[in-house]
C-alpha cells in the first residue's frame, strides 16, 4: 500500500471518528425517546465554537479550552430536556422530532447572534502539526482523535453494561412501564440520555476544529453525516455506530482522493438512501418484529 493511500485512510478514519461520536448520541436519545434528536450537529458545532472562544478570548490551554467547552455543552444538553423537552409530556416521538428541529434552529440562530459568523479554529492537542506512519504523513490531530473515541466508546460500553444507572437506562428504553414499576424514573433517563448524548456531541466539535475549523452554520451537515452513520451502522446499536461512522469516513475519504471531493458531501445522501432501501435496519441492527 502506498504512503498516498494510507493517508488517505488514516484521514477517513479521523472524519468518521467523528460520525461515530454523533451517531452515537443519536443512538442514546433515540433509544430512550423513540425520537431523532435533530439538535446532536449544533451541540457538535457549540463544543468546538466554544472551546475556540476559551482558547482565542479567554487564553485557556487548548486541553482546557475543550474540557469546559465539552462540559458545557452537555449542560446545554441537560437545559435542553429540562426546559424544552420535559414539559411536552406525552408526546409522540415524531412530535419530539420535530421540537428538536425547531431547537437546532434556534441554537444556531443563538451561536450566530452571540459569536459571530467567522469560521474559527485553535491549534491541535499536540505542538507537533503531523507524524509519519510507514511512510505516510498523518496530522498528529487525527490520531488524537481516534484515540479519544476509541475511549469514549470503550467508556460508554462499560457505563451502559457494568453500571447501575447504565443498565438502568437500558431497562427504561427496553420497557418505561417495567423499569417505572421498579423505581426507575423515565425522565430521569431522559434527562441523563441528553446530557451524554450533548458530551458526545460537544467533544466531538472540541477536536474535530483544529482540522476544519468551526462555523455557526456547521452542524446540519454535521448532523446529518452523524445521522447517516447511525443509520448505516443501525440506529440503537453503539457498536453500529462506531461501525458506521467508520465506513462513512472511509469512503468520504477513499472518493474525494481518488474520484472528486465535490462528490463527498453527497456520499452521504446517497448512503442514507441505499440504508432506506436495501436494509433499513443497518448493517448491526435487528428488523423490528411486529406480533399482529
């Protein structure tokens, strides 16, 4: 394998690190909402206009500039159910869907009027801009973040199966009525899905910015290759997001160094339609059975 195609993959990887994070928020709301959580893009673009405004206004380290901008876009993310989405009670999951629309709408509307419009940036976590792996030369920024998601995903793993409030969060998105019957209070799972699912979202901007930079504009399509992934892997499934997010990455990547980059964004579409199509489940994820 050449250096110029290891490259090119190492970068695919990296990007779809960064949909693996964002599916995988998609996939905790989802599981316990029903809902798409069409705000996970604009918690992604908060963390990383944020931890640019601690490091370029307020002279944070980076590593510090993202720890609090990652904080406080999960409670962001907690505000958000408690105020917004709490009260609407009862409500179908389309319903939930269509407030997180609206919610996104505004949050960029807020980032615009608050921060300005100027695409913003910082260095990376290393002093060092690349280093050379069997001969490739890959930003030192890509392997933080495949480390990084590598351990928020092991982390997440190990919260959903080997603690309490993680396997509570489970019971409760399997079956509210069970899990309420055992003490298990559904909205205060909801309230924890939405802030793990904004931590998710507002790492994933703090270290995916050094590369990109960062817009107010930014997190639809954000959101929406986040989405794409959760649906090719298979939506409720975290090792289908970590799978999915990957593959999209991937071929993002193998397509804009081989064919055309005008090509990448709509890679996405196009993945999302053959899912719908040929396997609406995703690759990991089981079909829904319905008992008539």
């Amino acid at each position: 394998m050449d250096s110029n195609t290891l490259q090119i993959i190492f970068s695919g990887l990296g990007t779809g690190s960064i949909y693996a994070l964002i599916a995988v928020g998609f996939n905790v709301i989802f599981k316990s909402t029903g809902a798409l959580n069409f705000v996970q893009g604009e918690w992604v673009m908060m963390g990383g206009i944020l931890a640019a405004f601690c490091f370029n206004d307020i002279n944070m380290p980076v590593w510090q500039a993202c720890l609090i901008a990652g904080v406080a876009v999960a409670l962001i993310g907690g505000l958000t159910e408690r105020f917004l989405v709490r009260p609407l009670v009862n409500q179908t999951p389309f319903a939930l869907t269509l407030v997180t629309v609206g919610i996104a709408l505004l949050s960029k509307s807020l980032v615009m009027l608050s921060l300005g419009k100027n695409p913003v940036g910082y260095p990376g976590l290393s002093t060092a801009a690349s280093t050379h792996i069997l001969g490739a030369s890959v930003a030192t920024q890509t392997l933080w973040i495949l480390g990084i998601t590598l351990t928020l995903m092991a982390l997440t793993h190990l919260f959903f199966s080997h603690t309490r409030w993680g396997c509570a969060m489970r019971a409760a998105a399997a079956n509210p009525q069970a899990a309420a019957l055992v003490g298990i209070r559904h909205s205060r799972v909801v309230f924890s899905a939405f802030v793990l699912a904004a931590a998710m979202g507002g790492l994933a901007g703090t270290i995916i910015t050094p590369l990109t930079l960062m817009s107010y504009d930014a997190g639809a399509m954000l959101g929406f290759k986040g989405f794409s992934a959760a649906m090719l892997g298979g939506l409720g499934s975290l090792f289908g997001a970590m799978a999915g997010g990957l593959i999209l990455g991937l071929l993002e990547s193998l397509v804009s160094g081989f064919v055309t980059s005008q090509f990448k964004d709509a890679l996405a579409f196009l993945v999302l339609l053959l899912v719908l199509v040929l396997r609406p489940q995703g690759l990991l994820g089981k079909p829904e059975v319905v008992k008539l």
